[in-house]
C-alpha cells in the first residue's frame, strides 16, 4: 500500500487500538481516537488504510437541490478513493439520515480500499456486511442523505468523531473503535505497539496464573523484565 511499509501495516494489523492510543499519549497526541464511533460489527475484520476523506455540509435546498448549481462529490468519492485507502466521512456527527449505503460501500469493496468511517450513520446494514468491508458509524440510519447532508469536498483536512483527521494519515479500526496515526509516527508507532502487545500478552498469562499486578503492571519492575525475557525465549 502506497505510503505504508509492509512490516510496519502487518504490524498494526495486530495490535489494539488501546495501545496505539498508549504509544501516541506518550508523545503529547491525546485526541486521536474516534469518539461515537463504533463497528457496524464487532467481528468485523480490522481495518488498516491511509485517509481518503470526504466532507458533508448540511443539505440546503436552492443551492443543493434539483435546480442547484453544486455538483455533489460522493460518487466521485466512491471512485476515486485510492486502493489501501479508508474513506473517512466528516457527517458533523449527524446519523439523522445516511453518509453512505451498501451499493456505495460496495463499490469501495470492489476497488480495494481498505474501509469506510463515518461519524454519522449508515443504510442497508445487511448489504454493508455482505460487501466484507470493514464500516465504522456514529449509529445506524436509513433515510437517504439528500435529507440532512451534501457533500461539498474530498481529500481535505476534516474533523471526525471530534478527531482532526488530514489526507494521508494512518487510519487503524478494531473492534473498540477507530485511531488516527500521523504518518511521520506510524513506523515507530507501529514498533512499539508491537512489542507493548508482546509484553501484555506476558502480563495476561502471569494474571490469570494468580501473579500480582505489582511489579507487573503499569510499571514493570526488574522481576517482571527478567520474567518476560525468559518467557520469550521459551517461546522462541
């Protein structure tokens, strides 16, 4: 995928968006997890893709309407969403009618792209599921977007689920939700989420074997450091 090492899109294939949203408070991003946001399905597959975006406004009926002027971009959207890519929608967080539906969702499957977010909602739950792609939505909804949205402009800064979210970020989606990753950070991000994620499974399997969180979690003493080298080895 253009713009994204393989190692480092394998990489956060794997771990949580918990941990990411960790690795990036450590480096002062404290707001870069989607709020409202949530998986059309829990069990969906997890989404890794660069920002595509796309922007609602809301609909108004002499400039939007049949006799309007204005163009509407959201095929355009469908189309031109690169392959890899997330197609994230800024619906001013309103679910009151849909920012996209299965035959658009469809299309996104088709062409490759690696998902859809929307703060707002989405129509045909059960077409959506059938397409494979992994959707994220503020709620469902079913009225057609003409109600309350038109969208005005694609590939610019938006605000989503009160995240600013830029042309070229590293969209992550799991079943908590979705974080955005600057790209400049996504390799290192991306490492060391890896290696927290090895360390946490450690730390559940010494949980559930009776092991107090002292020394164990958050701060690691000398112990736990000595414990989980040696448990790497054993693993190999």
């Amino acid at each position: 995928m253009t713009g994204l090492l393989p190692a480092t899109r394998e990489g956060l294939l794997k771990v949580a968006t918990s941990t990411l949203t960790g690795a990036l408070y450590k480096r002062g991003l404290r707001n870069m997890f989607l709020q409202d946001v949530s998986p059309l399905r829990v069990d969906q597959p997890r989404m890794v893709g660069l920002a595509y975006t796309m922007r609602f406004i809301p609909f108004r009926e002499d400039e939007n309407g049949p006799k309007g002027t204005r163009r509407s971009v959201q095929v355009q959207a469908m189309e031109g969403c690169p392959p890899g890519h997330v197609l994230m929608i800024d619906s001013r967080g309103d679910a009151r009618a849909a920012s996209a539906g299965d035959l658009y969702i469809g299309r996104l499957a088709a062409r490759g792209c690696a998902g859809i977010v929307t703060d707002g909602g989405l129509r045909d739950s059960e077409g959506i599921l059938k397409t494979g792609l992994p959707a994220y939505q503020r709620r469902p909804t079913s009225p057609p977007s003409p109600i309350v949205h038109y969208p005005i402009d694609l590939n610019l800064p938006i605000g989503c689920g009160g995240v600013a979210v830029y042309p070229g970020d590293v969209i992550v989606g799991d079943c908590d939700g979705v974080v955005v990753i600057p790209a400049s950070m996504a390799d290192e991000i991306a490492e060391e989420a890896v290696a927290t994620t090895l360390y946490d499974t450690f730390a559940e399997e010494e949980v559930a074997r009776g092991r107090s969180l002292t020394g164990l979690f958050p701060v690691v003493g000398e112990e736990a450091k000595r414990d989980f080298e040696a448990w790497k080895k054993a693993r190999g």
